[in-house]
C-alpha cells in the first residue's frame, strides 16, 4: 500500500490508477488504458498502450 501511496503522489496520478501502476511494475503485464494523461506520466516506468494499440486478439 505505501508504494501505491508513494507512486500516486510521485505521478500526480489517483491510487486507483497507482494500484494498475504499481502491479504492472511488479509483474510485468501492459497496462491498458484509454487515459492519454496516464500513459504519458507512466512513460518509462511500465508498458503502457491504448486498445487500439493492442491490435488484433490472437488465437
């Protein structure tokens, strides 16, 4: 919880956000989100793309 605390105010980000954040930095899944604002201030710290940046679903 305190990373989570500490990465929200670091980024200016809610902890909802910080909690996504933080379990993509620790177990590194792409974090997914339409949040243009989000995707620049996590720049760097995890892989994070759009939808449409996913491409097609593979089987």
């Amino acid at each position: 919880m305190e990373e989570i605390l500490r990465t929200a105010v670091r980024l200016g980000i809610t902890t909802c956000d910080s909690s996504y954040v933080v379990l993509a930095r620790r177990c590194g899944p792409t974090l997914v989100t339409e949040d243009i604002e989000l995707r620049a201030k996590v720049r760097g710290l995890v892989r994070c793309v759009s939808v449409d940046e996913l491409g097609p679903p593979t089987a």
